[in-house]
C-alpha cells in the first residue's frame, strides 16, 4: 500500500513540473512559422487586389485617351512625320483639321513629354494635346490639355509612340511581317504603354485620316508648332 502511494505521489510531481524550456522554444518557432505564412498569405491578396486596380485604372486611362482622340484624328485633312528621337525630351505628331464651328483651318499637334521631375528611359510623361490657328504657332513650353498621363516614354522595350503611314504605303512600319494592306488614305498610329504601380499596360491605336488621300503632301502648315 505504502508502494503505491509513493508511486502515486511521484506521478504527480512529474504532472506538475510544465514544459521545458526545449518546449516551449519549439512551440514558439512553430507559432512564428504559421504566422508568417499567414501574413504572407494576406500580403499577397493584398498586392492582388492592388495590381488589379492599377490594372483596371491604366485601361480606363488609356480608354478615355482613345475616345478624346478618335473624332478628332478621323477627319484631319493631313498628319505631320512624327519625331523617331526626341526633341527637347518629347516626341511630337501635328495633324490638320477643320474646326466645325467656323469652317476655318485648325492646327493640332500631340506631344509625349516627360512629367515634372522625371527622367529619361523608363520615366512617366504625358500625353499633351495642343491646338492654335495656322500662322500663329504656341509659344515654346506652352501648355496642353492633359490627354493621358503615367505614360512610360520610350526606350528600351518601348516603342516610339506615334507612327505615320502615308497613303498609298503599304502596311504601318511597326505591322507584322507579310501584311499587305495599302490604305487610300493617311494613318496615325499610336503605341502608348501606361504605369500604375506595379500595373503596366500597352494601348495600340491606329486612326485613318477620312480627309486625306494620295494626293495629300506629306507635311502641313502644322508642323510649326514643333520646336
């Protein structure tokens, strides 16, 4: 009898004696391991949800640039050959329109430059749209109405953002290999890759001069809105 409630007493000594310290460091590791994945795992749904929303304002964005430009562009009656390097840091296409208000001619010229602060390759500018009468030309650093902004300029992987193909060319410069079509009239492609955060997204639009044809000379009055 006297056995057993030694025996008895012992076992609860050893009930009462808690976690070693090897324990409890055990049990801490395993915590912090399921509490990184956990976080890990919330900053990922987290950066999803973001680029998604960067993704969807960078469409809008570039959307809405097709939608200000597209009537614009369409009945211009001649489009200047846009600048393949910058000049001053920007790059430059004008067109010819007729304003519908009044009949009387109308100069139009786009204009990528780079945002305030910005720097070369890889940097943001903005897509700029100017207007003035033939003859009387914005003075230099005028300026215009925001069309598009974040846009990422060109270099490296990046493509020149304004294209030109006269009427009468075949297919636009920057086509796949073997296109054969020959517009009858003149086009202004335009290749604009936009930046949101982590979201990126490239835009490829091309507009067809309506008052334009084969007998349309290559340059226009408008080009003396370029510096």
């Amino acid at each position: 009898m006297r056995a057993a409630v030694r025996a008895w007493r012992r076992r609860n000594r050893r009930d009462d004696e808690g976690m070693t310290l090897l324990e409890v460091m055990l049990a801490m590791s395993i915590l912090g391991v399921l509490m990184m994945i956990f976080t890990n795992a919330v900053l990922e749904v987290y950066h999803l949800v973001d680029r998604a929303e960067n993704g969807a304002a960078v469409q809008s964005q570039l959307h809405l640039s097709v939608e200000r430009l597209d009537q614009n562009v369409r009945y211009s009656s001649g489009i200047t050959e846009p600048n393949t390097t910058p000049v001053g840091g920007a790059w430059y296409v004008e067109y010819l329109t007729i304003n519908p208000t009044n009949s009387q001619q109308e100069c139009h010229q786009l204009r990528l430059a780079p945002a305030p602060g910005a720097g070369s390759t890889g940097a943001v500018g903005v897509l700029q749209l100017l207007r003035w009468i033939p003859g009387h030309p914005p003075a230099a650093g005028s300026a215009g109405q925001t069309i598009a902004s974040q846009i990422v300029l060109p270099g490296g992987n990046v493509p020149v953002p304004f294209e030109r193909t006269m009427a009468g060319t075949r297919s636009q410069p920057s086509a796949p290999v073997g296109s054969a079509f020959t517009p009858d009239f003149m086009r202004l492609r335009l290749q604009l890759t936009a930046s949101a955060g982590r979201a990126t997204s490239t835009a490829r639009m091309t507009f067809t001069a309506l008052n334009t044809s084969r007998d349309t000379a290559a340059d226009n009055v408008c080009r003396e809105g370029r510096p």
